[in-house]
C-alpha cells in the first residue's frame, strides 16, 4: 500500500476564512474540513495541519490509527488551475497505477478517480481550480462523500450515498467481499472471529455462556459456507447492499445429490451475512 507524506501544523502557521461554498474555496482548509472528514470517514481521523505550498498551491492532511488501522486523506487544492491540468494530473494516476480512471457522477465539479488497492486518488474541479484528494486505506462510499464534499456544498461529506448495490464479482473487489471470506475461513476453522467483528457484535458474543457461544459458531458454520463455496456463490449471483454505514451481503448457495433411481434433487440455502462500518472499517456485525 502506497503512504502519503503527512504534513505537521508546526511546519506553518495557515490562517483561512471558511467559505459558505466549498466550490469557490481558495485553499485546502475551505475546501474539507475536519468535520467532514469525521462524517465521512470515521472519527478517529485526526488534523494534521494545512500548509500552504505558495503559487496558490496548499494541502491539508489527517489520519487516523483507529481500529480499523492506519488510513490517511491528504488533499492537494491548485488553486487557478483548470481543465488542462486536470486531465494532465489524472492521466498520470492512471500511468502510475496502471489502472483506469472512473467517472465520479453528482460530484459537483468534473470528477474521476483511479484506484491502486487500498488508495484512492481523486481529482475534482472546482470554480477556483482542482483538487487531488488522496486517501489509503478507505471504502469507496467514502472517498465518493469526502469527493462530494471538496467539488460541492458546505456539509456535503455527510451525505454518504443511502444506497448501493453490488452483485457478482464486483462484490470481491469491495473491502466486504475480502473481508467476508476472511471471516468465512476463520469460522470453518474454528479461530477467533473476533478481530473481524465490530465492538457491538464482541460484546454480545462475550456476553453469552460458552455452551451457547459454542451453539452460535456451529450454526453459523452450518449456514454460511466454507471460503471457497462463498466466493464461487458471490461470483455466480450475490448481491452486496450498502446503506451508509450498514450492509448485507446475500449469496445463494445450490446443492445437487443424484438418487439411486438416477434422479437429481436441488436444493438452495441462502446466507446473509450484515456488516456495519465502525471508526472507517467494516465489520462483520454478528
């Protein structure tokens, strides 16, 4: 996973008026608040300080060493700059990565961004130039709010899409998919799961006398699949919903024995495993 280089408040003294319009913002700090790097992307994150860079160049920075590990959001704001440099900056991203740049729609401002595993690096134009916003370690939802809020209105970071559908394949490139057939691996073998579960679902789970917490594993080594079926089941037809910082993840899994007579029975079981997002990452929320 790339880092970013994270700049300390103590290199400089940065003074800006925040704007009513992120749009028309003449520096990184009008551009994204904190407030709303909190509401998009977890509260631990912690300001690092804007700088400004000088040619009306400035960049802000905050990370966060949560549960979820370390994950930075550092945006670059060029202040003047235009369509020319957007296209120089994104086609560079895709150089560098290998990889393509997708359109981000609802933004505000003209917006793509390239992805290289767990970093994002985002380019948004705005009325008074561009923005780069780059982040390691986030979900997609996320960088998508924390685009809405450099290219849009004040508070606009807290507008995490209410929904999003994902199905088949798709749903492995998603943080969940990964962390679903981790989960998946770790209950067929009888580890300890809780490290993937979120803090409400440990604490119920300690709360339990063993012999129920021992009832509980069994039925859900009975009711989800080992990791290999799990994954043949995503790609052959699962669907993955995300509503804010909740998510299902639905895989419909096909049985067949072959009778004495010849016949074949079918038979489906169909396993829902639900995830919240908890300080920027997602959990299994059983």
């Amino acid at each position: 996973m790339r880092t970013t280089a994270l700049v300390s408040s103590a290199a400089a003294v940065f003074v800006s008026t925040l704007s009513a319009t992120h749009a028309g913002a003449a520096t990184c700090a009008e551009l994204l608040t904190t407030a709303e790097v909190k509401a998009a992307a977890g509260a631990s994150f912690e300001d690092m300080g804007p700088q400004d860079r000088g040619e009306g160049e400035t960049l802000c920075a905050w990370m966060s060493r949560g549960a979820g590990g370390f994950k930075t959001v550092a945006l670059t704001f060029h202040g003047g700059k235009g369509p020319d440099f957007f296209d120089t900056a994104i086609t560079s991203a895709e150089q560098a990565t290998s990889a393509k740049r997708e359109t981000l729609a609802g933004v505000g401002g003209r917006a793509a961004v390239v992805r290289y595993e767990e970093q994002f690096t985002t380019l948004i134009e705005t009325a008074g130039g561009v923005g780069q916003l780059v982040t390691n370690g986030l979900a997609r939802a996320q960088v998508t709010a924390l685009a809405k809020a450099v290219g849009g209105p004040a508070g606009a970071a807290a507008a995490i899409p209410k929904e999003e559908r994902i199905e088949g394949a798709a749903i492995l490139a998603h943080p969940i998919g990964a962390l679903a057939l981790r989960y998946a691996t770790a209950l067929h073998a009888k580890g300890d799961v809780s490290a993937l579960s979120s803090t409400a679902a440990q604490a119920r789970r300690k709360a339990m006398p063993a012999g129920e917490r021992a009832e509980s594993d069994a039925f859900m080594r009975k009711m989800l699949p080992a990791a290999a079926a799990l994954e043949a089941g995503i790609r052959a037809g699962g669907v993955l919903l995300i509503e804010g910082g909740k998510a299902t993840l639905n895989v419909v899994s096909s049985q067949s024995a072959k009778g004495k007579d010849g016949s074949i029975t079918s038979s489906s079981t169909t396993s829902a495993i639900a995830f919240e997002l908890e300080d920027g990452a997602w959990k299994v929320a059983r």
